[in-house]
C-alpha cells in the first residue's frame, strides 16, 4: 500500500513536507509530477485530481478529509488577445496544463465565456495551435501577468459563474486499502497539510526556486487562500465541475462514491461536511 500524491504547484503544500521528510511517518509515500489514474491501483491512497479522479469510479472511494481546493484564486488561466466576449470561436491552446485545468475549461468555455472550441490543441503540432485565440496556462505559467493582452482566472470565474469554490484535487482510498485499514495513509496526508500550513513561508521559497516564480506576491494569495478538507458545498461543486466538463474527453462521468455513503459494514462512516 503507497500514499501518492500528485506533485504540482497547487499541491506543493501537502507535497513539499512529504517530499522533504517534514514529515514523520512509517507509511510508504511517492510524490510524482503527471500522477494520472493508472498509476494508482486499489491497493493505494492518492491525492490526485479531481479528473483522473472520474477514471477511478469502480475500484476507489472520496474521502473529505483532504483535498486541495481554490477559493477564488487559482493557478489556472486563460488568455485571449482581445477581450474574451470578442472571441467567438477558436482553436483552446492545452499545452502543459494538468487535467483538471482541462476540465474547467470545457465546463466553463462555452457557457460562461461565450467561446465556441472548434478543436483542443495539446501540442504544437497539433491543427491550427500556432492561431489558437484562447491559451490555457496551468501552474507557475499561470500566475504571471502578459505583458499584452487579457489574463483570466479560472478559478476565480469558476466562483462567479456557480457560487462555488473549485476543488483541484480529492484524496481516493482504493476499495482494497479501504478493506485493509487505510487511516496511516490519511493521517499522514492530513499531517503534511498541518505542517504545510505551519511553514508557508518554507514551502513558498521551494517552490519558487524550483518553477521560477518571480510574483511572490501571487503565490503568497494562493496558498494563504487555499483550503484542504471538502465542504458539503465543495462537494456540490465537485458533482457540478464533473457534469459540465466532461464532455468530448477522456474522463469518465461520474466520481467514486464518497467513504460516508457507503453502508457501515464497508467501512463508512459519517465525515464532516461543514466548516
């Protein structure tokens, strides 16, 4: 049994004390940039996003305990070389963006934005990349400011549009972890992110050096707004974002089943779903 966890700037937080040995624990770890949903089999516990998360419906179960959740700030943006509403319809620029980057933007693009998708570039060598009129940036990329040019937050228009925070990424339990007793696992997630928040400042500096992030003042508003347990309103958004943002992908429809749905003698039990 392995606790992941997907290595990206949204989740440096509970990754860099995990990665850096801040924390102490006897449970075997791996922390992995590009962590996808065949990576994780039903013996492990992972904190991964919430798409790869779709593809994991028959052999995981969601637990509330931690996640990674944007509150009106993310790291995932859109770009266009007018006014968004002046663009009808185009060529989306996916390069380098993680899935759930890739989820919000079909969720929100057409709906919210106005934006027809005529196909998704995901290399530069894709039809019709070089013209695309709408770019997605994911990560460091995704909090500097073009010098020309309208810069979107997501997850700040993901609020505006439902009223909802967006969850990034959820922790699944695999149905045979679950079975076998998985809460060494959880408690050295929830540990990692207590000690995360305790050293900010620590973790802020890593994480600048290593993706050059030069806007401290950006990464500072990101991690002291980001959130690490779901709400029942989180989970609502959770149920939303997979609804709309699924479509034309690789993602599967529905999310697995939450621990405290399941009937007690499986292993569920009542978690909190408020605060």
């Amino acid at each position: 049994m392995t606790l992941l966890i997907d290595d990206t700037l949204t989740t440096s937080l509970v990754a860099v004390p995990l990665a850096e040995g801040w924390v102490e624990t006897d449970v075997a770890v791996s922390v992995r940039e590009g962590l996808c949903a065949a990576d994780v089999t039903s013996e492990d516990v992972a904190l991964l996003s919430v798409a790869e998360a779709t593809l994991l419906a028959e052999t995981h179960i969601l637990v509330s305990d931690v996640a990674v959740v944007l509150d009106g700030i993310g790291p995932i943006a859109m770009r266009t070389p007018v006014r968004p509403d002046g663009v009808e319809e185009t060529v989306v620029r996916l390069l380098d963006v993680g899935p759930t980057a890739e989820m919000v933007v079909r969720a929100m693009l057409r709906p919210y934005f106005g934006i027809t998708a005529t196909s998704f570039a995901t290399s530069d060598e894709s039809p019709g990349a070089a013209s695309a009129q709408v770019v997605i940036l994911d990560g460091a990329a995704g909090l500097t400011q073009p010098e020309s040019g309208y810069h979107e937050d997501l997850a700040k228009h993901w609020f505006v549009f439902t009223g909802q925070a967006l969850v990034s990424h959820v922790t699944v339990v695999g149905l045979h972890a679950q079975a076998r007793g998985a809460e060494a696992e959880l408690a050295a997630l929830q540990t990692a992110v207590a000690t995360g928040q305790e050293r900010r400042k620590d973790v802020r500096g890593l994480v600048a050096g290593r993706w050059d992030i030069d806007d401290r003042d950006a990464l500072a508003e990101l991690t002291n707004r980001q959130r690490f347990a779901l709400t029942s309103a989180d989970r609502n958004s959770l149920a939303n974002l997979v609804a709309r943002g699924t479509w034309g992908s690789r993602f599967g429809k529905r999310l697995p089943v939450f621990r405290d749905m399941l009937p007690t003698d499986l292993g569920g039990e009542q978690e909190p779903t408020d605060g």
